[in-house]
C-alpha cells in the first residue's frame, strides 16, 4: 500500500496545486505509462524523486 493514497503503489494518481501568481505544483506517480508525447506553451520543471523519467 501507498501511505501518501492508500492506494496499491503500482496505481497511478496525481495532486495538482495551484499556487499565488500562476504557479501549478503537481505531485504524480504513475506505476507503468504516464502519457503519450505531447507538448504545451508554457515551460516544466521536472524532479524525479524514485524510478525512471524519459523524454522522447
């Protein structure tokens, strides 16, 4: 079990935040596929914590 969720750990799940001045903050797991290539028109910082984050 995931303590964070209490959700299997292999479950996906997202925590989105919005913060003053336009800032998003998301918290994500995703046990297996997260999403497809995609863009957007605004800039990412991204941090892995645990596993493995590629870009294709």
């Amino acid at each position: 079990m995931d303590q964070k969720n209490g959700q299997r750990a292999n479950a996906d799940w997202v925590i989105r935040s919005v913060q003053p001045g336009g800032i998003e903050r998301i918290e994500a797991w995703f046990g297996s596929h997260g999403y497809d290539p995609h863009r957007h028109d605004t800039y990412s910082i991204g941090r892995t914590l645990a596993g493995v984050q590629s870009f294709h």
